[in-house]
C-alpha cells in the first residue's frame, strides 16, 4: 500500500459518512457529548478530505500561507 495519500480523500469521506450516522444515533440516545464529539470527527473528516481533494497551488509572488 504505496499510496495512502491517492486514497485518502475517499477513506476520509467515508469516516465523515460514518461519524455523521454515529452522532445521529448518539443523539437519539441523549449522548450529547459522545455525539458532540462524533460531529468534531465528522467536521474533521470533512475537511481533511476537502484539503488532500484540491490540488496543491505554488504561493503566487513568492508569497507563503
């Protein structure tokens, strides 16, 4: 498995898929915390799989973020 990063994307879009189907049910069984922190996953998930989707763009101007 020489390629983790080809396949992230897609493993975070699932744990987001998981963790959001988690909080739900946490929910419903009043585990707030618990679902808080399931929803902390799911908006990281998210993110992370928004972040390694884009393509990686040079800083214009010679210009670091």
């Amino acid at each position: 498995m020489n390629e983790p990063d080809i396949e992230a994307p897609a493993i975070a879009d699932y744990i987001a898929d998981l963790s959001k189907e988690l909080a739900v049910m946490a929910r419903s069984a009043r585990m707030d915390l618990l679902a808080y922190l399931l929803e902390m996953a799911t908006d990281e998930a998210k993110a992370r799989s928004r972040d390694r989707a884009e393509p990686m763009t040079p800083p214009k101007n010679g210009q670091h973020s």
